[in-house]
C-alpha cells in the first residue's frame, strides 16, 4: 500500500517516519517526520508502532520503505509507504 506526497500532504498531523540512515536525515527530511533506521525499526517495530495508529515511511526512492511497510502490514501493523521516497517529495515541493 503506498501514497503519494500530494495525498500525505492533504493528511493532517500524519505520523511520518524517515527510515534512512540518520546522517541523510539530518541533512534534510519531510517536516514532522521522525527518524528511525530501516534496521532498527524491522528489528523491534513494536518499541515504535502502536497498532492502533497509522504510520506513513518513506526512504529515498520507495523501494525500502514499500518493502518494509509490507513486513510490518504482515506483523499487524497499519503502515504505509510514500511513493517515491523523500525524492518525490523533492520533486512535488
């Protein structure tokens, strides 16, 4: 299940989570999103997620986080990835 920045845009107070390594986070991310690595966050999503919340990931291009939101949907978690990572998000600003 994916979404687009246009879409994510529109939500209000998405709970948004950057899963690229900390140092591409700290030179730029989606405002609002909070940082947790993609190994970190696989590892032990339950220290992180609530099941009963709506989680919005995204990486560079998508590729990850589209990965990565399936593994945690399995997991029972309501996880969705950004189309196109923070690039699309570049691109749509």
């Amino acid at each position: 299940m994916e979404i687009s920045v246009e879409d994510l845009l529109k939500l209000p107070n998405p709970n948004i989570i950057d899963i690229r390594p900390g140092q591409k986070y700290n030179d730029n991310h989606i405002p609002g999103a909070i940082n947790i690595r993609f190994a970190t966050l696989m590892s032990v999503p339950e220290r992180y997620l609530n099941k009963n919340e709506t989680y919005y990931i995204y990486c560079q291009v998508g590729m990850t986080s589209l990965h990565a939101s399936q593994v945690l949907r399995a997991k029972g978690y309501k996880v969705i990835s950004i189309k196109g990572g923070y690039e699309a998000y570049i691109l749509g600003r």
